[in-house]
C-alpha cells in the first residue's frame, strides 16, 4: 500500500513521503522503506508550491525549466502561444509560473490568449490578479483581472 504525506518545510518545498512497501516482496517481518521526493516548481519562493487544482500539482522544476527553453528557444509568437495552449492542456502552473510565461510574450494579445488558455490551470488565480500590471492596455488588463478573479 503507497502512503502520500506531504510534509511543509521552511525551504519553500513539499516534502511526499512513500511508503513503498507494496512494491516489494513480502518476506519475513514488514518493514516499510520510506524516500522522500521534493516538490520544487523552479519558481523561488512561490506560494502556489503546495497548493492544487482539480487534484493535480503544477508542473515540477524540470517540466517548468524545459517549457521555458521550449518558448525561448521559439522567436515567433504564434508559436510559442500554441506551445504553452498545448502544455496546459496537459499541465497545472502556480501564479509565479504563470507570471514566468507571461514575461516571454511582447503582443499583448498574444499574452492575453496565453493566459486565456493557462487561467483554468492555475492552482492559485488569485495570487495571480497583480500580473494586470503586465498589459498597458488598460481593457486587456481589465479583461486578464475578470478572468483571474473569476477562477475557483
């Protein structure tokens, strides 16, 4: 039988520990051997760490990292837009992730389309409302504010 306890540290990380005795074979006197496995979301401080959606974490450091090489590596913006609506069809990302992404995008249409696309899997929508900073459009910054606030 697998036991998930996430366990909160002062590093900013989750801590799951497993019970992975059920992938073992049952010999003698039952000893549970437990690992710990880290959940970092390459974001520094993120709020958004331990928190879910739907049941589902956002994505980890790695997956995060790869996704920001995949757009940065990616000059055109129509690209790289359908890179991240192709990502979140399959991923969850914290506010700061969010943010992160945001940042790659200079067409404020485009950014808004992203984040269209990224709000129903963000694990912390609210925490993401200050990013309306990131628009000089003050109806796309309006617009991105709605649908934020709109998540639960």
């Amino acid at each position: 039988m697998k036991v998930k306890v996430r366990v909160k540290q002062k590093t900013q990380k989750t801590t799951t520990v497993v019970d992975d005795a059920e992938d073992r074979p049952a010999v003698g006197a039952r000893h549970h051997h437990l690992r710990q496995v880290e959940r970092d979301c390459g974001t520094s401080q993120d709020p958004g760490y331990d928190m879910t959606r739907d049941g589902q974490f956002a994505m980890d450091a790695e997956t995060f990292r790869g996704l920001l090489q995949a757009l940065q590596s990616n000059a055109n913006e129509i690209s790289r837009s359908e890179i991240c609506k192709t990502t979140f069809d399959h991923a969850y990302l914290t506010a700061a992730q969010l943010g992160a992404v945001l940042d790659l995008f200079r067409n404020e249409i485009t950014r808004l389309e992203v984040a269209q696309a990224a709000a129903p899997r963000v694990v912390n929508p609210l925490q993401a409302l200050g990013f309306a900073s990131k628009w000089k459009n003050s109806i796309s910054a309006q617009e991105y504010t709605q649908l934020m606030a709109s998540q639960r």
